[in-house]
C-alpha cells in the first residue's frame, strides 16, 4: 500500500521542478532557483512579435507552486525560455540575480537594478547560506536558433530572437556534504566538469532526440559518467509554449524526439547503473533518493 513520505529532516534540500529547466532547490532556510521561467508565451504571442513577462501568470506560479522568498537566481542562459522571466521573478521574490553579461542587459532592460545582479565567473564558488554555487562552461544544444550575445539593454516587449544565448553555464550545487549538477542544455564541454562530482544530474534533453547515437554517447560520458552521478532527472523536455496550469507534454516531434532521448537513457542508466526517473511538476522530491 502507498504511503505518505515521512518528511524531511530539518536542513534537508528538496529540489522542485517547475518545467523547462527552472528548479526550486530549498532547505527551509534559503532557496535557489534556476532561470524561473512561467510566462511560457504562446504561438499566437511570438508570431505577433514582442514578447515580456507576464508578471499575472508569474504571480500566479509563485502562488501554486509555493515560491516564496528565493535568495538567489540562477540563469543558465539568455534565450527567452531561460531569461524573459528572470528579473521580474528576482524583483519578486528578492533575489539576487545571477547570470552573464548578455543576461545583465535583459534584466536592465526590464528596470532590474543594477547593484542586485551578479555576473557570473566560471569556477568561482558562491555561498548561498548552506549552498555552494558554482557556474562551470557549457555549450547550446545543436541547433542554436539565436546565437550571440545581447550587447545593450533589451527593452521589452522584444522579439524572441533579441533573447540571444550570451555565455551558456552548468550550474554544480554543493550542500549538505553532497553535490548536483544542473545541466540546462542538451550538450556538453569536454573537460569542463573535471575534479567536480555529483551524485544527481539534473540532465537538459531538449533536442537530443535528434541528434545521433555518437552525439549523445558523448554528452552522457562528458556529465553523468564525469561526475560519478548514480542518478539522471530529465529536465527541459516539455513544451514551454503551453501554461503550466495545462499538463506537461513533450515537445512536438518538428523541434524533438523525446521518446528516442529516454530509450537512449534508461538503456544507458540500466547498463551503468544509474537510475533515471523524469520529475513530477510542482512536487518537492528528494535529490539523493
């Protein structure tokens, strides 16, 4: 029979997914989140031209999935999916905003203040309360449809080609005595993660289903065999032209191939040993379980 997960030991860090690659990662004390993205704007609005956050739905995700207060943000990139929401969610809920240079111009673009953003150094550890943040390289998915940086203040509403990728990161979390990695983009640096471990990957797959048994081969050994990692979560695999108040789906089969992304790594988990469950929106769960 089904039973109610006891909870948590005080201090303990539960990681929230929140589509696309935003995560919730919270110890009761102190919460980080990743990219914060919830306006999810529709077709209709990207082909009409100007897209902003829609600080309506951003509040009302905050309130359904219980974000409160957050004391850092995390930006993996610049493209709108990642970094349209960034600024008014820090604003919101009092973060600092983390994130590159091309990132800083959206959120000054938005009236962010400048002395609350944080540009973000390879390598260089950040504390976060019990945290330990630390930004390593990485690279776009294949496929990049706006490559380059944002070299000026981005005034909004912009078209979502303006959201251009700047300097693409990995972000390694250290807490509790133990590490994950958020791997936002379905690609990888060689080299990039060495010396670093991690017992859980939070693994980007957006667009891996296209591309070849070599290419993923190779973006598995460079992040979950490099860490050591016993445990891959699939993240930005949904589509994000829907609301989140709609159920998940995967992103049609024009822009993926999900299905070819999880065969992939549930028969690369189970000759390795590393078990591979996708997340459940909007529940907390337990990273090392």
């Amino acid at each position: 029979m089904w039973q109610e997960p006891a909870p948590p030991e005080p201090g303990a860090l539960r990681v929230k997914f929140l589509g696309v690659s935003t995560l919730l990662l919270h110890d009761g004390e102190h919460a980080v989140l990743t990219d914060g993205f919830f306006s999810r704007p529709s077709p209709l609005r990207l082909a009409l031209g100007g897209i902003a956050p829609d600080r309506a739905r951003i509040r009302a995700c905050l309130r359904r999935y219980g974000v409160g207060r957050v004391d850092a943000l995390f930006v993996a990139h610049s493209h709108y999916d990642h970094a349209l929401d960034s600024a008014t969610v820090a604003a919101m809920t009092g973060a600092t905003l983390m994130g590159s240079a091309s990132t800083r111009n959206i959120a000054l673009g938005q009236g962010f203040p400048g002395h609350r953003f944080r540009e973000v150094v390879t390598g260089r550890t950040v504390e976060v309360g019990g945290f330990e943040l630390t930004a390593l390289p990485a690279a776009h998915s294949p496929g990049d449809r706006a490559p380059g940086s944002v070299r000026a203040p981005l005034w909004t509403p912009a078209r979502a080609s303006g959201y251009r990728t700047g300097d693409c990161y990995a972000l390694h979390v250290h807490h509790g005595g133990r590490g994950l990695l958020v791997q936002a983009s379905a690609n990888s640096v060689p080299g990039a993660l060495d010396g670093y471990r991690a017992e859980t990957v939070y693994l980007g797959i957006g667009a891996l289903g296209r591309q070849d048994e070599e290419f993923r081969e190779r973006y598995w050994e460079h992040t979950v065999t490099a860490l050591g990692a016993r445990r891959v979560v699939p993240i930005h695999w949904d589509d994000f032209l829907r609301p989140l108040h709609r159920p998940l789906r995967p992103l049609p089969l024009l822009f993926d191939d999900m299905a070819a992304s999880m065969d992939f790594l549930v028969g690369r988990g189970r000759a390795d040993g590393v078990s591979v469950r996708l997340p459940r929106l909007g529940r907390d769960a337990d990273p090392w379980a």
